[in-house]
C-alpha cells in the first residue's frame, strides 16, 4: 500500500469510528420476554428519554444494524432466530443485553424451556440490569457501550 | 345465569348422571365432578354444553406420582363465576383419552399441551405435534411429570457463536 493509500484508509477508519460512535443503529429483538422490557426500550426511545439524541435509530432489519438490544431469556425455540439474526448482522457488531431475564434468566432460571440469558447464545458486550430497567438505566448502559467502543474501534 | 344459578343447575344435572361420579365442592364457586370412568368423559362434556353450563376454560393436568401410578385430566367449564371441572383418572403406563374436538373445537390446543407436557396420547387429534415445545425437544420426555429430570437436556444446545 502506498503512503497516500495508507493515509487514506486511517482517514476512512477514523471516519468509520465516528459514524458507529456517534450514530449507533440499533435493531430490537425479544427472545421470550414478557415485553416490560421492550416497553422500557420503546419509552426510552421516545422524545421524553429521548435516545435519539445519541444518534441511536431503531432498524428494522439486522442487516443495517450495529447493535443488538436483546430481551428475553432466550427460550428454547427463539435460540436458532437469535443466531441467525446475530449472524445476518455486518461486522463489527455489538450486543447490549437488556433486564435480567436477559443477563442470567431472571425469574426463570432453571427453567426447562429457557436458555438461561443471551450470553448462553451469542456474546454480549453490555449488560444492563432491572426488572425492567428504567429508561434511565437503558441510556445509561447504551452511553458506557459507545464510550467503550471508541478506543476498540481505533485499534 | 349468575354464579349460583350455575353451580346449583350444574349439581342438579350432575346428581341425574347415570354413570358413576362424586361431586365435591372444594371452593365457594367451584364444583368438581370426579368422573370414574374416563371412557364417560365426552358424554358428559355434551351434557354439559347441552344444558349451557359454561364454555371450555382449560384443560389441566395432575402427576399424582409415581407410587399412585397415575395421571390425572381436568376439563374446567366457566359460567358466569362458576368453575365446573370434569376430573378423570388415567393410569400412568399408557395414558389414553379421546378427543374432545368433535364437540369442542376449541379443545384442540389444550388438548395437545395436555399431550406435550403429561405424555397423555389424545386420541382423534388432526395434528398431534408439538404446539409449545421446541422442534429440537427429546423424545418421550414430559417437562410437567414429577420424575422429570433436567440434565436430560444438557448438552441439547449450546452456544454456536
């Protein structure tokens, strides 16, 4: 690679890490919840908690998606629709697992129809708690995942 | 009809049964008909939509354990805030009852959990496969016997990514 071509693809690199940190395409997907969780994520979305101010936009195909906001305690039957959704998703790509049905199986752990949380299926990157978690908390766990990302993303 | 209208109709009709039953009453509003012979089950559940005692609310089911070596069928009727359950007995080896589609359509998904989770063969159903339980679900394993053990599924899906 020549010089110009090197510096040129550091730009488009810096580019790229600025668009994903400051724009974050998000697609939902609920593997079994009970919906408090979804509720809280459609809220939060909404003008009052307002997400959209962190470039967060709600997709509706994997396939234009740089985040994964997963709910649910993955049941047996959403387990294959989780992994090929996760696969159908362009690298890189970052999965937030949201309440604690979610990181451990909440209030189902155990059960025979369950996974027991996302991480059994697809590796997370965030984790935020609740049963559901406020709009507050999700904003909170979506803004430490892209403060994260920043350095990952310059390597 | 109110509550007591049914319960009081549904005792009536219940007591003028031939065949051989028990009636309890173990709440205010319920009343349990025991029903000795399981083949008397569809007969009974005409009469009782005959004489509009209420519509088909469930069908649960009961492990009574292995030593007592049987199963047992509830068929719930709800009228107004009547619940009249029709109970049968069925043995724990080869557990069969027939269909109540023919005369209740809507008995076709309980019918088939009833099916999936207690092991209980319902003769008559149209399409007998799993309704809750996933595809990739063991054979002859009922999550809602007692003796059901859950390291049967370990090992059944694992993380792939």
């Amino acid at each position: 690679m020549t010089t110009l071509q090197e510096r040129w693809q550091s730009v488009m690199d810096e580019v790229r890490t600025w668009a994903r940190t400051n724009s974050p395409w998000v697609i939902h997907f609920n593997s079994g919840s009970c919906n408090g969780c979804d509720i809280e994520i459609l809220a939060t979305i909404t003008p009052r908690y307002d997400l959209e101010r962190f470039g967060v936009k709600l997709q509706g195909s994997p396939r234009h998606a740089d985040v994964l906001l997963c709910t649910g305690p993955v049941t047996r039957q959403a387990r294959e629709r989780l992994i090929r959704i996760y696969e159908q998703m362009p690298e890189p790509r970052f999965v937030v697992a949201v309440g604690s049905c979610a990181l451990s199986g909440g209030a189902f752990q155990g059960g025979y129809n369950i996974m027991g949380g996302v991480d059994q299926v697809i590796p997370v990157d965030a984790y935020i708690p609740g049963c559901p978690p406020r709009p507050e908390a999700i904003i909170d766990g979506v803004v430490k995942l892209l403060q994260s990302l920043q350095p990952a993303l310059e390597d | 009809m109110d509550t007591t209208e049914a319960l009081a109709l549904a005792k009536e009709v219940a007591g003028a049964w031939t065949w051989e039953t028990e009636l309890v009453e173990p709440e205010e509003n319920r009343l349990d008909i025991h029903l000795k012979n399981a083949g008397d089950l569809a007969a009974a559940a005409t009469e009782i939509q005959a004489n509009r005692l209420g519509y088909l609310a469930a069908i649960t089911g009961i492990d009574l354990g292995a030593e007592a070596g049987e199963l047992e069928a509830l068929y719930h009727f709800c009228q107004a805030g009547a619940v009249i359950t029709l109970r049968i007995r069925l043995p724990r080896e080869n557990p069969v009852v027939a269909t109540l589609t023919g005369i209740i359509p809507g008995a076709e998904p309980f019918e088939r959990e009833l099916s999936e989770m207690f092991g209980v063969t319902v003769e008559g159903l149209r399409a007998p496969n799993h309704l809750y339980l996933p595809e990739d679900w063991p054979d002859e394993v009922f999550p809602q016997r007692k003796d059901f053990d859950p390291a049967v599924l370990d090992g059944e899906a694992e993380r792939s990514v």
